[in-house]
C-alpha cells in the first residue's frame, strides 16, 4: 500500500453526475467508480458502472492491468507495477507499458445537460454574444433541457505483435453513499445486441436503472459472475462501510493491432433513435473537443483572431487565448508507485518555492484557466427548480443555500458568469420563506430546508456585489421585495427564535437542538459548537445588510419604482439602523484579547474563544469596526488561526482545540469547527488584510495551496479542510466549492 499513488481525479457532467477514482488505479472509496448517475438531478447519484478489469495478452503471456485491495487487505491484483505514467489533462489518462508494448486508457464524460441554448447554460453572459443569445432563446427554458449521463473510454495499444485486450466489465446498482453486497434479490439482466449489451438490475421484483454499454470493435462473453469482498481503505479510516461486492455480467475481448484503438461508451437509458447507431473511433476525440469548446465559449476563450466584437466578448485579461489553455499538457505522476509532488522533479519544484509565485498569478496562466476549469464541476443543473445551483463538494454533497451564495462571487461574478449569478439569485430569493433562505432543495416534491440564520443575510450580500459588479439596477428592483421580506422577518422575527434585540439592534437568535450558523455539525440533537444568541459574523452580516438597504431604497428612489418620497425615508430608517447597529457591534469587542467576542450568549455571557469569525466580520463589504481594531484581530489572527492552506476554526491554545480530523464519523464531527482548517476562509482574510493593511504586502503564500491544488488530494481541485495541525493534511471532500472560488477570487 505505501508504493501506490491514490491521489485522486474527477471527472462531471453538469447534472450531478460524476466519475472519480485514483492514480494507481485502485478503488479506495465507495465513491470511486466511472459512472454515477444524477438520476433526479443533482441527486439520485447510483453507481451503474464501477470499471473495466482489463489484462493484456502477448505472445501467450497475460498481464493483469487492475489493481484491488481485498477486505483481506491483500492487493491483488498488481496492474499498478506495470502502470507508467498519468496524465489529468486533457482527461484523466493512464499508460501501462513494458519494453515492447505500451496500452493507453483515457476517460471523458461529457457534459449531460443537453436541449437548451448557451444562454441558459450560462454560457453567453458577455458582451454582444450574450444578448443575441437572450434575443433569440425565445421561449425555451431550463424545463426543457434533457439529460444524458454518459462516459467515453478509449484503449490505445502500441506494440511489436498482436495482443488481445479481455475487458471484464463490474457493475452496481447502489445509492453513492451504500456498499453493495451479494443477495438472492439483487440479480442483473442483459439484452447483447450488436456491438452493444444492455443492463438493468432488478432487486426484489424491481427494475432499476436501464443502461447500456457499446463498443467500436470485439466479441462480447456473457459470463455472469460475482466479485466479493473488495476492501475500501479510505472508508475504513472513516470509521464506515468498507466492503463491496461487485457484479460482472461478462467480458469483451478484442483483437487488437499495433496502432489499434477501442472506444467503448456506457449511457444511461435503453438505446434510442436519437443516438447514432455505431460508435465510431472519433466518438471520444469529439467529445474531448466538445468539452474544451463549452469551456471557452463560458469563460471567453476562442481559436483564432482577437477583433474588437470577440475581444467585447471575452472576460478581462483574456483576449488572444488559446481554448487549448484548458487543457495544458501536464504529467501529474510518471512513476505512481513513488509519490510525485510535481512532474518537473523537487529540484525545480524548490526553485519555485525560492521566488515569488507571481508567475503563476495572472490571468493569461495556465494555472488561471485550470482554477476556471476547476470552478465549471460545481455548476450543475437541478430539476426541482428547473435551474442552475451549485454542488457543494464532491463526492458526497448536495447544493446547501449558505455555501452557493458564499462560492458564487467566484464562481460566477470574477469569471463575468452574470447571467448564471443572476439565475442562481433569483432562484434563491423565489424559495424565500418567512424571511429566510433555503438552505437545502428537496429532491422530489416538498418544500426546502430552512435551517440556517445566515444564507438569508449572505443573499443579500452577494446580491450586493453582483449589483455592484454588473449595474443591473432593474435586477434590484425585481428583488427588492425579497430583501424587504427579509428585513421585515429579522426585525419582527422568524423561526428559531430569530429576531433583532430592540434594546441594542443585533440580531439574536434560541432554539435548541439545532445549529443555524456555518458551524453547524450537530450530534443527535446537540451541536458542537451551537454560538446560540449573537454570534459575531451574523451581526456584521446584518450591519453590511443594512448598508446596502439604505443604499438600494435610494437607488430606486431615483429610478420609476414605487414611491420616491416613500424609498428616501426608508433609505434615511435602514442608514439610521445601520448607525445603531455599528454602535453596538462594540459589543463584541474584547479589549484585553484585541479581538471579537464570539458569540454574546442569550443570557449576555460572552464567548472569548478565538475563532476566524472575526475575520469574517471584517471582511464584508459593509465593515463596522474601527482600523485600529481591524488591525488588532487581524494580527492575532494572523499568528493564531492562519495556515498554509486556510485559517483554522479554533485557536491551537484553546482547550476544546482538535488538530486532526480523523476517526470515525462522531469523532470527525466534534474536531469539523474545532481546529479544522477550512480554505473558504482564506478568502475573508484577504479581503481584511487588504482593508486594513492596504499598503502591506500579504503574511500568505499561496504556493503550498497552489501545489496542493495542482499535485495533491484530488489532482485540479482543492479539498474542503485541512487538519489544523502541521503537515495539515488535507481532509474532507475532495473538491469544494467555496475552497475554489475563494482562491478565484483572490488569486489574480
């Protein structure tokens, strides 16, 4: 185990579907495997196809290509000893060779959201090309877009004699989150038809989920059979399920030539007239090609010349790109069986490390077009709301309302996503609900979760900055009833027990059992870190609020909407509020610390645990706190919470302090906002520092998260937290979203 590389990589389509697994090829996870379909997307994910078993035949002598742990622990077999080298881009790509013959395998998923116009994919949202797009959509809308969960595969052999690739294939059918083990019940039908196999597991008298398998050229076997007991080291050092069964229905073998390719495509669905009948070795190169065009047409990228109507067209800083900058060429490990932190060696890795990283932070890098790239596997499509949200994290979130409205200025506002930023706010501000929003959709018909005090407050404040970034002052008008609606329920309280203190203007909050702020983890019906009453981030959240409030009702004084004399007096009520509000946010100052309070408690305890939720409060747009103690708690933060890869959620010298995140699923919960690092929060410290320090240059070096991103975890992606104690292992989901967007919108 210690010589095999189970880095990750991960492969979407848009809908919530997902392909993932590791360099060496070995599966660790139950969420490891090539097609997990979003059946109702983003949710329903079912894993259908886990992988082929592929063996290589030469001259009578077999090579097994897979490798597999056992619940024995044993690996068995050994593949990743013959396996080369690994590519992520432009897909993942492995070679497995010997001195007189090489086999290539590469994996594309191409985008599954299918039947709607740019405009709605959030494509034209610049210049000229996006209002043509607007002009001529006409009345399609998202309810008519169509799904398509798909993966391509393709073997490419190179040789000095003939060779006979067997590719075994494994199947499942089984919720992402569950293992599958054998049953009586659970049996797989297949339909073999010509050059193809159809699949569908029937479970107790159930049909499930009809896919199909094709292939440009080979003989299929029927040969039914199951593979017990593989073991899944990364589930067990999570304290979870850690064993599969697996099912092959057959195996295709296929004569292969020096030179030769085979493409194979597993869809879901039954075989239609929509599709063309025969694969053709081209299929795979014009999905990778469809693929890097979606993505410089959304990020403004084209082929070719640079005249003024495509430069209008295109995002700053990005004029005479080539699309091509999506895909650099880059080898991430050429010996899986050592660790390889950079394909260029440590020599020239500690070079780079020994000059300033601004190589690497302009907007015409093509580290810069991988972070674009990154950010695009979060954008899915969902069908209860017939629109664009934002997965939080792979592989095992959902869109969460706190998280999308956080990761959206980076997602979408820094890339000049503004129509996709647009869609996305308003959906939200539709499911506003007794002046709270969702924080959670249902995937089937039902009403939304409202369990959160701040995705409400973070609305309005990413409303603001999409406001500010785009002039879309009819927008404003459009929403400005959800924000009243909003105001109104925190003044006049809501759920929870939320409601703004009369006396002092802050808002509070009481209602056990649950945990309404970002640090949320709650253990039966109590939470870890439950700050109930005040706490410091949704006051300042409120204070930035109202700012903004004051700034729109006058806004909209001065254009036709309502009553002008009527928006100015509401503009002078939320300005005064705000004053108040300011005045008292001096609550939450701790002179002897020179830091914030945390919390102010429902019984006016204060809570003087030093955590990055005054360096939130510091970084709104709408600041109420003095430079003098903007500069106090950022110091202290500096030297208490700030890591390599983020800020930790607890100071290391508080009692309550857990500086990894590991064990099982209880232990992992109390040490989430107990020391964990989370790289979302880079973010708000920037945007501190460069408030109250402007003329300083930044005490953050963004080369270790760089490298993280390009060589670490899950290879073009940043993980979600980091253990708080050094080496800061990286922990949690794989990718997350704010993790990227933060560094997005910051990183130039």
């Amino acid at each position: 185990m210690p010589d095999l590389d189970t880095r990750e990589w991960l492969l979407t389509n848009g809908l919530g579907s997902f392909a993932s697994g590791t360099v060496s090829d070995v599966r660790t996870r139950i969420y490891h495997g090539w097609l997990f379909a979003a059946t109702n997307p983003p949710s329903g994910r079912t894993l259908l196809f886990s992988h082929l078993e592929a063996s290589l035949e030469i001259l009578g002598s077999v090579v097994a290509l897979g490798t597999n742990f056992w619940g024995n622990g044993q690996i068995e077999l050994t593949g990743y000893e013959q396996l080369r080298s690994f590519d992520i881009n432009p897909v993942p790509k492995w070679t497995w060779g010997q001195d007189n013959w090489q086999l290539t395998r590469q994996l594309v998923m191409p985008y599954g959201l299918v039947g709607t116009g740019d405009w709605e994919l959030g494509i034209g949202d610049k210049g000229k090309r996006g209002q043509r797009d607007k002009e001529t959509r006409g009345d399609k809308q998202w309810t008519n877009a169509q799904f398509c969960h798909r993966i391509l595969i393709q073997y490419r052999y190179q040789g000095s004699h003939t060779a006979i690739l067997r590719l075994r294939l494994l199947i499942a059918e089984r919720d992402f989150h569950h293992q599958q083990t054998v049953s009586q019940e659970l049996q797989f039908s297949q339909l073999l038809g010509q050059q193809q196999v159809c699949l569908q597991a029937i479970n107790s008298g159930r049909f499930g989920i009809p896919w199909h398998l094709r292939w440009t050229q080979g003989n299929y076997q029927p040969d039914a059979v199951w593979y017990w007991d593989y073991g899944l080291s990364e589930e067990t050092k999570r304290g979870l399920g850690d064993k599969e069964d697996l099912h092959s229905p057959g195996y295709l073998i296929v004569t292969l030539q020096p030179g030769d390719t085979v493409t194979l495509e597993a869809r879901v669905g039954f075989p239609d007239d929509s599709v063309p009948a025969v694969l053709t070795l081209k299929t795979f190169t014009e999905a990778v090609e469809a693929e890097q065009e979606r993505l410089s047409q959304i990020f403004g990228c084209r082929e070719g010349g640079t005249g003024a109507e495509e430069q209008e067209s295109r995002g700053a800083g990005e004029q005479g790109r080539s699309c091509s900058q999506f895909f650099p060429s880059a080898s991430y490990a050429q010996c899986p069986m050592t660790p390889v932190a950079s394909p260029v060696g440590d020599a020239t890795r500690t070079s780079r490390q020994s000059h300033p990283t601004h190589w690497l932070l302009n907007a015409h890098s093509p580290i810069w077009q991988q972070l674009l790239k990154a950010s695009d596997q979060f954008i899915v499509y969902r069908a209860s709301i017939a629109g664009p949200t934002i997965i939080a994290g792979y592989h095992w979130f959902n869109d969460w309302g706190r998280d999308t409205l956080i990761a959206l200025p980076g997602l979408a506002l820094v890339p000049q996503r503004f129509d996709l930023a647009k869609e996305v706010l308003r959906t939200f501000g539709h499911y506003c609900r007794h002046g709270l929003i969702a924080n959670a959709f249902p995937d089937l018909n039902g009403e939304p979760i409202y369990n959160s005090i701040d995705a409400a407050l973070w609305w309005i404040e990413t409303l603001g900055l999409y406001l500010e970034a785009t002039q879309d002052w009819d927008f404003l008008a459009e929403q400005f009833p959800v924000v009243q609606q909003i105001y109104k329920a925190f003044v006049g309280g809501t759920h929870f027990n939320i409601q703004v203190d009369a006396t002092d203007g802050l808002v509070s909050w009481d209602a056990r059992g649950v945990a309404l702020t970002w640090m949320d983890v709650v253990i039966g019906a109590h939470p870890v870190t439950p700050r109930y009453g005040k706490p410091v981030e949704i006051n300042a959240l409120w204070y930035s609020a109202l700012c903004w409030l004051s700034q729109w009702a006058e806004r909209l004084s001065q254009m036709e909407y309502g009553s002008p004399v009527r928006l100015i007096k509401q503009a002078q009520r939320y300005a005064n509020q705000a004053q108040d509000v300011k005045t008292s946010l001096q609550k939450f100052w701790n002179p002897q610390l020179g830091y914030l309070y945390d919390t102010i408690e429902p019984d006016d305890r204060r809570n003087f645990q030093i955590r990055p939720n005054a360096v939130l409060a510091l970084s709104l747009h709408h600041c109420g706190f003095s430079e003098q103690q903007g500069c106090q708690i950022l110091d202290l933060a500096t030297t208490s919470l700030l890591t390599p890869y983020g800020l930790r959620s607890l100071d290391p010298g508080d009692p309550e302090y857990k500086g990894k995140y590991e064990g099982n699923q209880q232990q992992r919960d109390r040490a989430y906002h107990q020391g964990t690092v989370w790289t979302w929060l880079i973010g708000p410290y920037i945007r501190a520092w460069q408030r109250f320090y402007p003329q300083q240059s930044l005490p953050f070096d963004w080369q270790p998260l760089l490298d993280h991103f390009l060589f670490d975890a899950c290879l073009g992606s940043i993980s979600e937290i980091f253990d708080g104690d050094s080496p800061h292992t990286p922990r949690g989901a794989i990718a997350q979203a704010w993790s990227v967007a933060e560094v997005i919108r910051h990183i130039k």
